[in-house]
C-alpha cells in the first residue's frame, strides 16, 4: 500500500503505517490477545486513513478527466442521433 500510494499519501501517514506494521508483526508471537487486537486495530485504522487518501486522490483525478468537453461545446456532441433505429423489444426464447 505503501508503495502503490507513492506522493498519494502523506509522509507522516507512511511512517505512522510503517509503525503500526512493525509493531504488529512484533506481537504476533505475542500470547496476550488484548495485545494482538489492540496492535491490529493501530494497523487497520492506519491502513484505513492511507486508503482514503488514495481513494480521495483517484476520484480527484477521474473528476478532472470525466469530461473532456466540459467548457466547449459540449452540446454538439451529446445530441442523440436519429437514424439509430433502436427497437425496445421483449423476446421469447425457443
């Protein structure tokens, strides 16, 4: 996540994961599960702010793409055309 997310995601988030990961992986062998739960609620609400981020960061970029005609004359080419000859229809398989 951490590498897909490159200057998608904040320095101090990256870190606060790689905390969280590191911490995680040092209580797996731990016995208290109090311990193994809190330390995967740290890495799960970390993982959580870096998806949204990532995912905040892709909306953004599809809104600015979503339409390239936006400012132009964008009526010209969303007109519907006549000659489709488009027939809504129920069908009976045989």
């Amino acid at each position: 996540m951490i590498k897909d997310g490159g200057d998608k995601i904040a320095d101090q988030d990256k870190t606060d994961l790689q905390a969280a990961i590191d911490s995680a992986k040092g209580k797996l062998q731990s016995e208290n599960l109090d311990e193994l739960k809190g330390e995967m609620e740290r890495l799960q609400n970390a993982s959580h702010k870096i998806a949204e981020q990532m995912y905040q960061a892709g909306a953004a970029g599809a809104d600015a793409g979503a339409n390239p005609n936006e400012g132009t004359d964008a009526g010209a080419g969303s007109q519907k055309k006549d000659d489709d000859d488009v027939v809504d229809a129920d069908f009976k398989e045989v």
